[in-house]
C-alpha cells in the first residue's frame, strides 16, 4: 500500500469526505496546564514522555480530579524556549479568561502549583501573563494526522507569531485536524493549513473569530458551542465579546440556550443525535466504529 494512499485512508481524510461538521466538537474543560517537555511525548504523552519518575501518573491524577486539560509543549525548533522549564496555566472562563506563567527549575515543580485554588479564581502562584497562546497538536505518536497536518501549520505560525506559538500533545478531535486551541480563551479551531492558521490568529489578535474553523469553545458543553457558532453565523456575529451566554438548559436531545448580542436575547435551541448508522472509526487508531455525534439547530428566536 503507497504512502498516498495511507494518507487517504486517515481519520482526518474520511472525516472530510463525509462533509462532517466541526461545530460543537471542542473537549469541554475550563482549566488547563501545559508543561514544557521537548520530547519525544510518545503516545500517551504523560505516561509515555521521559519525564522523573512519577511526575506523569501524578499529573494524570490530578487533571481527573480537577477535570484539567494537562498537555506538554515545546516550541517547533524542539529546542527548549530558554533557561529552566516553561509552564502556562489558564482558566478558560468564557467572561473573564485568565494565563498565568513562569519557569520551573525542575518539572517535578509543577506539582507544586495550586490548581485547585486557580479554578476558582485565585492564583496558581505563577505570575500573570498577558496575551494569547496558539497551541498546535502535533502529537504523531498519538494520530498520524496530527503531525502530518499539525506540523506545516506550527511552522507557519512560529514563524508569524514566535512568542506566541507552541506544538503541545493530544488536544482531541484527531480527525479534525490540524487543530489549535487558543488560550485562555479555551477556542478550538480546526482543519487548518498553513494559510488558514495565520488568518484565524490574525483575526483571533483583532478580536475576531473564523466561523469555518471554530469547532467551539472549551469552556461550554458541545451542544451549546454548537449553539454559539449557529447564532453567530445566523446573526453574522464575528466579534468574540459580541454574544455572551445567559443560561443553557438539557432536556432529552435537546439543548435550550439564551444569549445577549447587543440590546437583544435570543434563544437558541439544538438537538443532538448519535445516530448507530454513522458508525465508522474516528480515530485512525480506532479498534472499533463509533456514531458521529450531530448537533442540528432547531429555532433561533428573538425575544427582545
């Protein structure tokens, strides 16, 4: 079998060929720890990555019990960024999202970070950091597809923005790839190329947001990202501070959310379907099929 041919056959490939939809895709979690490792990260990358012994069961541990996204990064160069060991720490709050940064002088240092007390708005005893990070999964070890399509756009972007751009591990959604998270404010974007992704940071830097990259925003359910994204494009809302969640409700397969956009409410309502007849391997790792999961919009409605 050619190497073409391997390509094709790829989740990210027949993801593409099935016209799937990437809004309301994104992991939800809030907060988030990324340590600098530069490699190699293996396939599970905590457990797998040559960090002291312990430290990558401790960090599993504790992202469960914090419901944490924990990644390692290392900028494109795989050279360390500078002297020590570089950690971020952020809370994708959807209102107010807050980065905080500084340098271990050994990794088994991250576990002295608080966490615990930085999810609920206090400090992790890192300092604060102003600005955006564009972080790119090209964890090849954990999906083909994340190197194959992850690393042209690492390379574009540390190129336009250099402090800016890291490669982390797995973020999810390897069919969607290239995929980049911004943080702090916990959006998902995906199948990107090297020209894309300089747009979506570009527009990202003047407060904007690519609609056909945006699988959603971290810090909701699926189902309302997948609201979010419907509204705006019904409105034609590209301003990030422009829509601003007021409540979400679950019944069923529906999903019920109001937002303020402007001087105006509107409510949005969306079903979400796991069909079995979609069943195909999501992953190219995948043992099994599983269903893809849908999100249809069922009303927009204005009530003031």
């Amino acid at each position: 079998m050619t190497s073409s041919t391997n390509r094709a056959e790829r989740c990210a490939a027949q993801s593409l060929l099935r016209d799937e939809s990437v809004a309301g895709t994104a992991t939800h979690v809030r907060t988030w720890l990324l340590l600098e490792h530069v490699g190699p990260w293996g396939e599970d990358a905590l457990l797998d990555a040559r960090l002291p012994d312990g430290l990558g069961p401790a960090l599993k541990r504790r992202a469960r019990d914090l419901r944490a996204k924990i990644l390692l990064i290392r900028r494109f160069s795989s050279k360390p960024d500078g002297p020590g060991v570089r950690v971020f720490a952020a809370h994708a709050d959807p209102a107010a999202p807050r980065l905080e940064s500084g340098v271990l002088a050994d990794e088994r240092e991250v576990l002295d970070l608080d966490l615990a007390a930085f999810r609920e708005g206090g400090t992790t005893g890192l300092a604060p950091y102003d600005g955006s990070l564009f972080c790119v999964c090209t964890n090849g070890r954990h999906d083909a597809c994340c190197a194959e399509r992850g690393r042209p756009v690492a390379k574009a972007l540390d190129a336009a923005h250099p402090d800016e751009t890291w490669e982390v591990s797995h973020v999810g959604g390897d069919r969607f790839a290239a995929n980049m998270v911004v943080l702090p404010h916990g959006l998902y974007f995906a199948r990107l190329d090297p020209a894309s992704s300089i747009a979506v940071a570009g527009a990202h830097l003047a407060g904007e947001l690519d609609l056909d990259h945006l699988r959603g925003r971290s810090s909701y359910p699926m189902a309302v990202q997948a609201a979010e994204i419907a509204l705006r494009r019904e409105l034609g809302a590209t301003r990030e501070r422009d829509v601003v969640l007021l409540r979400q409700a679950r019944d069923g397969d529906l999903t019920t959310t109001s937002w303020r956009v402007g001087g105006a409410t509107y409510d949005v309502v969306v079903r979400t379907t796991t069909d079995p007849a979609t069943a195909t391997r999501l992953t190219c790792k995948a043992l099994r099929d599983n269903p893809v999961p849908t999100h249809d919009l069922v009303s927009v409605v204005r009530r003031a």
